[in-house]
C-alpha cells in the first residue's frame, strides 16, 4: 500500500494522520455504519473540551473539571451498559 504512495501523499497523510483521530474522536459518526459503541463512550471525554475549545478559542478551565468528569463518566457508563 505505501510503496504506491508519492512523497506528497505520503506527507498529507502523516499530516493528516492526528486530525482524522481528533475528528473521530470529537465527532459522533452520522451514518448507522460507521457508528462504533467505543466512540460513543470516548466521546464526552474528548469531545466535550475540544467542542469548549473551539467555541470559548481557550483551553478549558481546569476548575470546571471535577465537576465534569461525574457527567462524562456516567454518560460513558450508561452507554457501555444499554447499547
């Protein structure tokens, strides 16, 4: 597969390689055949301060954070039990 690969492909995709994961992990998948339940439970671990990040352009506060994580726990447990 990488033999195929130009340098410039081979550049994109090393570039491109943390976005896809940051995407996957921040993103909820749309379509009933991408949805993967490990996604679901990662989720509101990763893609909750990355959606507080892009939207305040800061880093999250790590004063509201003990108060988050009883949510995303709980959220993380209820769909690795019910789905």
């Amino acid at each position: 597969m990488y033999e195929d690969m130009t340098m410039m492909q081979k550049f994109l995709f090393i570039t491109d390689f943390p976005f896809c994961w940051l995407r996957k992990l921040s993103i909820p998948p749309s379509e009933e055949k991408d949805y993967d339940n490990y996604l679901v439970i990662a989720w509101p671990w990763f893609g909750i301060p990355i959606l507080l990040m892009l939207a305040t352009a800061s880093t999250p506060s790590l004063i509201w954070f003990p108060i988050y994580i009883p949510f995303a726990a709980l959220w993380s447990y209820l769909f690795h039990k019910y789905s």
